[in-house]
C-alpha cells in the first residue's frame, strides 16, 4: 500500500458545450502523501477547482481513476459518493456557504447530523470547534478568497496548525501568492495539465 | 430519515422567509378544495334530502309507463280495487292506500324576480295516517273541504306569501295557508299540501290523481303485490317501493352535481399544481447553493427529494385544511333549493360537507402537492453538485 493519501492517475475531465467538447483536465496525474499541505494555483479556467471537486468526491472524471484513501472514487455511485464525502472530507468553501436560517452552531453542526454521534457528542465536538479536524481530510477552494487580509491569516495559520500538529492532509486551491506560501508545496496547473 | 428531517427542519424554517411564495400554493389549493368539498357537499345534501325520503314497506302506484309522480295519472276508483288486494295493511280506518294528486304551482322565491315551480301534494286523511312522520310544527292541519293548505317548512324558508294567514292563489282559487309541517327533513318539506277534493275542483281533475301511496304489511310482500297488481289487466298500473323510488330519483340530480364539482375541481387543482411548481421551482433556485452545500457534505439526494416533497405536501395540505374549513364554515347547513330532476320542482336541501368529502379534498391537496413538489424536488436532488456550489 502506498503512503499516497490521494493518488489520481491519468485523470480526463470533459464538458460538451453544444457541439464543442471542452478538455478541463488532459491526463492528469498526481499523488499526494498523507500528510501534505498542497495549493494549487494556476489561472481561471485552469482546471484547480475541477480536479479538487474530484478528489472531494463532488465529481468524477470522464476516464482515468481517482483513489483517496484507498477508495477508488471513480467506482462509486452517487449515494456511495456522499457517504463517503460525510465521513472522509470537509470542506472550506470561498463563500463559506454557511446556511443563513441555521444558527452558527447548528452550521458546524450540521455535517455531524451524518455521523453516529449522539446529540451530546455532536455538541461536544462542535463547543471545542473540533468537529471537522477530528473526521476529515480537508480541501479549501479559496478559502482566503472573500476575507481581509487580518483574517486571511488567521485562517492560513488554523490550516497549518492543522497539518502540522493534527496529521491532516490539507488541498488547496488559490490565486493569492501569500496562501499558497503556507503550503508544504505548490503545483501548477495550466490548460487542464500540471505544469510544475 | 434523520438527514430528511435535518433538510426538512431547514426547509420549514425558511417558509417564513418565503411567506409569499409558500401563501401562493396554500391559497391556489385552498380555492380547488373549497370549490370541491363545497359542490360535493351540494351533492351529498340533495343526495341525503332526496334519499332519506320514503320507507321499505311503503310503496308507490304508478301509471303504467310513468317514471315519476308528475306524469303519472290513476283512476281514483280504481284505488278501491286495489285496497281490497291482499298485502295492504288494515287500520281502524281502513286499508292503508290514499291517492294523492302531484302538480306544479308557480310562486316567487323570495328575493327573486321571476316565479318557480313549487309542488302541490293533494292528499286524503289516510296519506297522514301513511306518513306519521309528518309533524304539524306551527298552526294546524287543512279542514278537508275548505281551501286551505299547509306548507313544508322547506318551502316556508324559500318562498315568499307561505306563512300561516298568507293566501296564495292556485288556479282560480286563492287558499289559505294554516300549517306548516315537517317531515324529517326528507323532499317533502320542499311540498305544500292540501286536501285532495278541492285540489281536484282547483285543478278540473275530478275523479284522477297522480299516484296513490300504499302502507304494506311488511317489504316482504311488496314484490308479491306489485305482480298481483300489475297482472290485473283492468288497471293498467306499476308498484314501486317508495324508498327505492326516492333512492333513484336522487342519483339523477346529485350525479350531475358530483360530476360537475369533480370537473371544476381538477381544472382549478391544475392550475393549483402549476402554483405549486412554479412556488417550488422557485424554493429551490434560491436555495440552490444550501442544496448543493448540503449535498456536499454528504447529504443524500434522495433525502433531499424527500425533504422538499415533503415540504410541498404540507403546504398543500395546509391550503387542504383551510379550504375545507372555508367550505364547513360558509356552507355546511346553508339550506337552498334546486330543480329536482323527474318532479321539475323544487327541492330545498342544506349542504351537508362530510368527512368523507373533507378527505377527498385533502387528498385532492395532496395529489397537487405531490404532483408540485415532485419535478423541483427531484431537480434538487439530481442538480450537478459543483454547479449548485457555483450558483452564488
């Protein structure tokens, strides 16, 4: 077994616009060790978003495979998909999409309605704000993107305290320099292929 | 389930949010129940009135070939042929058997401008003797011979001039009102009655009359006498058991109400269901990206299917609810009256909404519901997660 927590292996992604097929990801492969904190970057359209909603289990590739953890993402249909997505990852989101009729507990909440804690445990979890570190690997797509600089900090910090004293294995999308700064290592990608 | 009901919990706290649009399929469905249970009410009254009339071991003699009271015409002599036939009950005033003349007189509703049919029930002493049900419940009883009458107090609540001292004229003949009577709230209540000899002086009918009504022994003979009767070849007449005549009478009339309620209820649940998809339609387009977060997370499609169709069924059967309850409070024992088919005369009856007919209309809500919620709901559940996430 590998100590590769992600293992994506000559991944195409395609969209159909009308006539035109539209190439998002070309044969991309890539590997990510258990522990690692990567940003991706690259311009719009580069294909960063598509290959993280991959590895997160929003999407699969039109061919190739995508294994996180050892589970073969690309195998599993949809309802095999969210089960996975409730107990392996979390998501930080550029808008944060919080739900605005729920209370700021209830949204951490939330994911933990998926598990089999009880209602104590769930609020034990969400008090000590440890609810997403303790269940899940984490995928951020820009997840400074919408935030002033002070608490763009802030957050870049949490997820390199998260990696760094917690073991989480951190993917993250950006455009701004001074995030993917935080990150163990940077890849870029272009047209769909990383570039380096 | 427990994914449902976390959706579900979130969906009902927005309805708040989205009163406007949640009022729109709760009015558009209370308007096609109220509508429904307020026509099958109609119909379920009339249906009651009419049924209710009559008893099994009574029986009605026809004209042979007449359907219905007001064509049918018999020789009263004949009657006392018949009362001789085994079959008929005795009573220290003779065989059970009266013969009564059936017609139409013309009278203004009240409130109305023009006149409608009002039925005449000429009858003899033995018809009240027949029918005990028949209570004198205000003034008295007509005096055989003298132009009086008494009213139904179906027809009392309808019509204008028939209260006790009021003179109505029938034919040339201007009579008097001395009674009003009930029967239990059957047809006859809809009737004015008055002594069978002077109605036929009113009415030129000398020895005919229109039907002649028999008190049987018991049921069980009715078919016996109805064969003896209608084998003699001098009478030329058809036996009917008053009740299954009333009975058949009823289908008729309540029938095309019926159909007519189910008819307009389902075009306006049609309409009702595009309120429904259009209010659904649009939940979903302004929670798309809470849907497309929750779905990330690891909330199953199918719970959030469910979730909203849940939803637009509780909407609906809150609009079920309250156009039902609009129809019980407006309608339920408001009395009207309607042309009753075969007799072409008026019938006074009250709504009646059943609990019967409040759950056809609540499942009517429910089917526009279900059928409202269903294409947004699986639109919700099916949507592209990424791009639900994109929809900010």
């Amino acid at each position: 077994m590998s100590d590769s927590l992600v293992s994506v292996k000559a991944v195409n992604k395609t969209y159909q616009r009308g006539g035109e097929k539209l190439v998002v990801l070309d044969d991309l492969s890539l590997e990510v060790p258990k522990g690692d904190f990567l940003a991706l970057m690259g311009p719009s359209g580069s294909g960063k978003s598509t290959l993280l909603n991959l590895i997160g289990g929003l999407d699969t590739p039109t061919s190739g495979s995508v294994e996180v953890d050892g589970e073969r993402l690309d195998a599993l249909n949809s309802k095999a998909l969210s089960k996975w997505r409730s107990s392996h990852v979390g998501f930080i989101f550029q808008f944060y999409n919080l739900l605005p009729v729920l209370t700021a507990f209830r949204n951490v909440e939330l994911p933990l309605l998926l598990t089999k804690l009880s209602g104590s445990q769930r609020k034990q979890h969400v008090e000590t704000a440890l609810n997403i570190v303790s269940l899940a690997d984490i995928v951020c797509d820009e997840p400074t993107g919408d935030l002033d600089r002070d608490t763009a900090t802030d957050i870049l910090n949490l997820l390199q305290i998260l990696n760094r004293d917690h073991g989480k294995t951190i993917l993250m999308v950006t455009h701004d320099p001074m995030a993917a700064d935080s990150a163990k290592r940077i890849l870029h990608l272009d047209k769909g292929k990383l570039t380096h | 389930m427990k994914q449902i009901l976390a959706i579900l919990g979130m969906n009902l706290r927005t309805i708040l949010a989205r009163s406007g649009s949640s009022i729109v399929i709760i009015i558009g469905i209370a308007g096609s129940v109220a509508v429904m249970v307020s026509l099958l009410a109609m119909a379920e009254g009339l249906s009651k009135t009419i049924a209710n009339t009559g008893e099994e071991d009574r029986v009605l003699i026809f004209r042979d070939g007449a359907n219905s009271e007001l064509s049918s015409g018999i020789y009263v002599p004949n009657v006392s042929i018949i009362e001789n036939m085994p079959g008929i009950r005795q009573s220290d005033e003779g065989p059970m058997i009266s013969s009564e003349l059936y017609t139409i007189i013309d009278l203004k509703k009240k409130g109305a401008e023009d006149t409608s049919n009002l039925p005449l029930r000429a009858v003899q002493q033995m018809s009240f003797k027949i029918r005990p049900e028949l209570k004198i419940i205000e003034g008295q009883n007509f005096t055989p011979g003298r132009a009086e009458i008494i009213v139904g107090k179906g027809a009392n609540d309808q019509y204008e001039s028939l209260d006790i001292g009021d003179q109505i004229k029938v034919r040339d003949t201007l009579v008097t009102v001395v009674g009003i009577f009930a029967t239990g709230g059957d047809v006859h209540e809809s009737e004015i009655w008055a002594d069978l000899a002077g109605a036929q002086g009113f009415f030129r009918r000398e020895n005919s009359a229109s039907i002649a009504i028999a008190q049987m022994e018991s049921s069980s003979v009715i078919t016996e006498f109805g064969v003896a009767l209608e084998l003699d070849p001098r009478l030329e007449l058809r036996v009917q058991g008053e009740a299954d005549f009333y009975s058949q009478q009823s289908s008729g009339a309540s029938g095309v109400i019926e159909i007519f309620g189910y008819v307009v209820a389902i075009i306006m649940a049609i309409g009702a269901v595009f309120a429904a998809l259009n209010t659904m339609y649009s939940a979903v387009s302004t929670r798309l990206v809470e849907i497309g977060t929750l779905r990330a997370v690891g909330f199953q499609g199918g719970s959030v299917l469910l979730a909203l169709m849940i939803e637009s069924m509780i909407l609906a059967l809150l609009g079920g609810l309250l156009g039902a309850g609009i129809s019980y409070l407006i309608f339920n024992g408001y009395t009207v009256s309607t042309l009753a088919s075969g007799s072409f005369t008026q019938t006074a009856f009250d709504f009646a909404v059943t609990g019967s007919i409040v759950s056809q209309g609540l499942i009517l809500a429910l089917i526009v519901g279900f059928l409202g919620g269903v294409l947004p709901a699986r639109r919700a559940a099916t949507q592209d997660i990424t791009e639900a996430l994109r929809a900010i």
